[in-house]
C-alpha cells in the first residue's frame, strides 16, 4: 500500500461495520500488551508499529485487512518478546 493510499485511509467513516470494529478491537487488544505488558511505551509501540507497517497506522482508521496485519505482526514481537 502506498503512503498516499494509506493517508487516505485515515478519512473513513467514524461508524465502521461491525467486522471493521471487530478487527480494531482484537487488533487493538494484542498491540495494547506491547506497551501494557511488554515495557514500551505507547508512543514507542506506534512508532515500532509504523515501521513495521511501513506507513503512519493506527487502529481508529485501519481496515479489516490493515488491522489483520498488525495484529499478527504485533504478535510475533510478543512472542519474541516471551509475553505471549
């Protein structure tokens, strides 16, 4: 996905359907550990994040498969990391 594409993803509608809501809760509750769990901060985590996306992400704005994506990658590092 383009950086362009990606800001533009940032404009969707505030009222997600219920699988776009459900992707940003469940990804959303596995990059939380990160910061929660893991010892970074919040702010660490969405930078770490963004680099591994490779364009500025965050849940509120994502799609389903965006979501999908971070989630796994996000899961990966907590395993790595032995928090998962």
């Amino acid at each position: 996905m383009s950086r362009l594409a990606a800001i533009a993803g940032r404009a969707r509608s505030p009222h997600p359907d219920p699988a776009v809501r459900a992707a940003r809760v469940e990804g959303h509750e596995v990059f939380d550990m990160l910061w929660q769990d893991g010892g970074w901060s919040r702010g660490a985590a969405y930078r770490w994040l963004e680099e591994q996306m490779g364009y500025e992400f965050h849940f509120a704005s994502a799609d389903v498969e965006q979501c999908e994506r971070a989630k796994a990658i996000c899961e990966e590092k907590l395993e790595e990391m032995g928090v998962l």
